[in-house]
C-alpha cells in the first residue's frame, strides 16, 4: 500500500503529532470547562477546547516546529500517503478506497494536505489507525 512514505516516518510523525497534542493539552489543563463559554456538547467532539485548534501554541513552539519540519522534509507523494492514512484513521476512507483519497490528495494540493496534516489535533491517533487499517506490521 505504501510506496513513498515509510511505516518508521508514519511513526515517527505520529510520535511528534502526540507531543504537539500534549503540549497544546498542557496548555489548556487548567481551564474550567464552563469558562469556555459553550454548553456541553451532546453529540460529537466532548472536548470544549478542540475548536481552538493549535491557537493555544506560540508560533515558535518547539513541538510544531519539529512537527512541521517533519512534514515538509517529506517528499510530496509521501505526504499524500500520510494525509490518506490520517483520512482513514478518521473514518473518511477504507483501504478500498486507497488510490480514489489519493487522487483527492493531489487535487487539494499540496499547501492544503501539510495544513490538514498539522491541524488535526489527533494526528497521533488517526495515522496509527490508519496503519492498522492496512495491516502495517507493528503498532504503538
């Protein structure tokens, strides 16, 4: 299934995503919920803090920086793989489905797949979920 992006880089963009993710959560870790201003969700995402994406994080943070200078040192093939793998993580696409979310990676290019990549707050997750979906060989 992977042809330019290797398990051990998946892996190793999961492992830095998880270290922006609880930067980001230290952050945040003593704010009441109630002093976000929004009710309690009922369905769908329970954390009132998610809407605020990476905000929380200074621009220099340590933890995106290397996130994204991972990111970036990829080739652009293997960033796609890693953008189907994070849409299978959340359910998007099947491994059917491998070569039609990789067509929809290229048309969204490639400035849009890195900030995908780098926003979605449980990147950690969803990448090793999507190796699972493909039968990778180990997991974390």
């Amino acid at each position: 299934m992977l042809k330019q992006l290797t398990e051990e880089q998946a892996r190793h963009i999961a492992a830095l995503a998880r270290g922006v993710r609880n930067a980001r959560d230290a952050l945040l870790d003593n704010v009441p919920d109630e002093d976000m201003g929004e009710p309690p969700a009922a369905r769908g995402e329970q954390n009132p803090t998610a809407a605020f994406a990476l905000d929380p994080l200074p621009p220099d943070d340590p933890a995106v920086a290397a996130l994204q200078q991972a990111l970036t040192a990829l080739e652009a093939a293997a960033r796609s793989e890693l953008f189907v793998l994070m849409r299978m993580g959340q359910g998007d696409f099947a491994i059917c489905d491998w070569d039609r979310a990789l067509s929809e990676a290229d048309l969204l290019g490639e400035k849009t797949v890195t900030a995908a990549l780098i926003e979605d707050l449980d990147l950690h997750d969803h990448v090793t979920k999507g190796l699972y979906e493909i039968g990778s060989s180990s997991s974390t």
